[in-house]
C-alpha cells in the first residue's frame, strides 16, 4: 500500500494574493479567448465557461441563451440525431457541444449528426471513470472518425492519464476532477478523489507541457467542484483552460423538468379590491392561477433516479454516486452568467491580469486554514 504525504487542497484551502496592477477599472479586462488545439485544427473563440451536460440544465433554451455570451453548452447524450441538429443549427457548432458515452452506438448518431450538419460537431466523451485501458482507444476510435472536431474527455484526476489521453488518446482538452461537485456523491460512495484545486494546478502543468510542432498545447477542462464565482477564479488562476459549470446554472429560468410553483392567492372585497394576498403551494384551484417558479427537482447523472428515468433503471451491481435535491428558483441565467464575469473580471483587475489568458501567469495563491 502506497501512501502519498503530499497535500492535496481543494478551492477552499488557497486564495489569491492581490498584486500591484496597472488597471484602473473591470471594463478593461477581456475574457474571450482563442484557442488552437493540439489535434484539431480548428480555432475556437468566446469564454471557456462551459454549462455541464446534465439534463435538467442542457436545454435547447439554456444553449441559445449561453451562445449569445459565446459560452458552451455541453448537450446531454439523450438526445436524438435530430434534435441535436436541430440545436446546433441555432446555437452554433462552436457553443453547442455534443456529449456521448463510450458507446459505438454514439458514434454512429454522430455520423447522422455530421451528415445532416455538413461537417463535425465538437464532442464531450464523459465517463466516470476515464482510467480504463478500453477508454483511451475508445477516443482514439472517435478522433479517426471525426478528425477535425474538438474532442474533450474525461473524467480523469491525475497528470499521467491527461497525457496518455492527449498522446494516445487523439483528445484536444482532458476533462478532470472527480467527485467534487453538489449533486455527486463519488466521494463518498467510493473514497476516490483528489483535491480539486491541485487537480487543476498538477493536470494544468502536465497538458500545456505537451506541445506539437507547430506549438499547439494541450488543455484542460475542470468539471465540478466550484460553488461561487470565486472558485471560478480560483479554477481559472490555478490553470484550468475551460470550466465546466452544474450548480452554479442550476435552477435558472432555461433548466426543464420537475419544476414546484407557488399560486397566488388573494382575498377582494365586493368592489374587486385586493384586501390582502399570499402565495402558498397548493393550487388554490380558481382559473387561471397566477404561479412562479420555486424550485426544481435536480439529480446528479449517477443517481439511481437518473439510471431510472434516463437508462434501464437500477443495476444491482451499481451503487447511486449521484444525489437528487431540490434547488431553489434562481431567475434568469443571464443574472448567473453576469455574477461569474463579474467575478472574474474584478480577479482580474486585483492580480494585475487584463486578458483572461494571464490569469494564471498573474495569479499567486496562499494556502490559508480552513475552519
């Protein structure tokens, strides 16, 4: 049995230490980016925050309203080969991303995809767990398949299986973390894990170390994990390329499924006056109620209620690794959308970083103690 003694932190263990800086307001700092690819010869350009691709939140809506802030909406793997067209012609190719499984059967919906398109989509391969052996050349499959598509895969949580899916594996960005995010209980099923913000510091440091010829790096995305905007920071600081976002767009206005309202109710007097209102959660049952939305039933994509209601319902060899709460109505994504920018633009103005591309050159972190 081999024990590290190296400390691995999460995002609450470090901030990051303000620096002497030349900006003088928020407005100044830039938060689109480029990005070449280390195997695709595409150029992609926007912010690399990125909406996870659990169902509740991939909507078609939450992908319209997402690409008009040039962000990526990972599309969830229910989807059909039509509807998935249908999206991408709206959103656009570059922020509407497909997400498959290590399934060969997605591969061929990617095919119909691409046919109907007139090229490739950009991909998301997601897998718990990206260690196994079979998975590497799964990728390598889909990147023969779809040479000049943007492919991302994971999840994996060290710097030596980011590299074997980058060399061997044909994958442009490597998705990383492992059971660090609200609705996942991998942590806690399984005992597997690493610290998130050394995640991102350690796999960072071994992507953008593999360089092609002509200079492409490779890179990576940080999936779960971050609950504020400060761990947006944090994330994009300590390395992380793009950021794959859950609970933060959760329960915002685009996400569907099994929303709760509350009705209002009112007492009048004979003249039609309102004398005193509430609102309750029961339909009062006079027509038509006027309601709003207070909160949606949200689940992780490894939960028993998603293998139910999204697969063959429950393994007998499986355990959930995925939780099923209520979140609280959050309003427009756009609200969310402006708090993280925000965010990342006042980090930005207190290391001294006017493109978001420097935020990790700029960024020096301390590690503090947490109660």
């Amino acid at each position: 049995m081999l024990i590290s003694q190296d400390i691995k932190l999460d995002f609450d263990d470090v901030l990051i230490v303000p620096q002497r800086t030349t900006l003088e307001s928020r407005k100044e700092v830039v938060l689109e980016r480029n990005f070449k690819f280390y195997h695709s010869p595409r150029i992609w350009t926007g912010i690399p925050i990125v909406c996870s691709n659990m169902v509740p939140l991939t909507t078609k809506e939450m992908a319209l309203r997402l690409s008009k802030f040039k962000m990526i909406t990972a599309l969830h793997k229910y989807y059909d080969a039509n509807e998935l067209v249908n999206i991408l012609n709206e959103a656009g190719v570059d922020y509407a991303w497909i997400s498959i499984g290590k399934s060969y059967d997605d591969i061929e919906k990617l095919k119909i995809v691409s046919e109907k398109l007139g090229k490739n989509p950009n991909i998301v391969i997601d897998v718990p767990n990206g260690y196994m052996e079979s998975f590497v050349k799964f990728c390598k499959d889909v990147r023969n398949t779809f040479n000049d598509s943007i492919i991302c895969a994971g999840n994996v949580t060290t710097p030596e299986i980011c590299e074997e899916l980058i060399i061997h594996g044909g994958v442009d960005i490597c998705k990383i973390q492992i059971g660090p995010g609200q609705f996942c209980q991998t942590r806690m099923v399984t005992g597997v894990g690493y610290g998130t913000f050394s995640c991102v510091n350690e796999c960072g440091h071994a992507a953008h170390g593999l360089k092609t010829e002509a200079g492409r790096l490779g890179l990576i995305m940080s999936d779960g994990g971050c609950r504020t905007s400060g761990d947006v920071c944090k994330a994009i600081c300590g390395g992380a390329d793009f950021l794959m976002l859950g609970t933060l767009f959760s329960g915002t206005d685009p996400c569907e499924g099994e929303w709760e309202y509350e009705y209002r109710c009112a007492i009048v007097n004979n003249d039609r006056e309102v004398v005193n209102e509430w609102w309750q959660p029961n339909d009062p049952g006079y027509d038509p109620p006027e309601k709003r939305k207070k909160s949606l039933k949200f689940y992780g994509m490894s939960s028993h209620y998603a293998q139910q209601k999204h697969g063959e319902g429950k393994k007998t060899y499986r355990a959930s690794e995925g939780k099923v709460e209520k979140v609280p109505y959050k309003g427009p994504v756009e609200d969310i959308v402006q708090e993280i920018l925000g965010g990342l633009r006042s980090c930005g103005t207190y290391i001294g970083a006017k493109y978001l591309k420097d935020f990790n050159k700029c960024a020096k972190f301390v590690r503090i103690n947490r109660k």
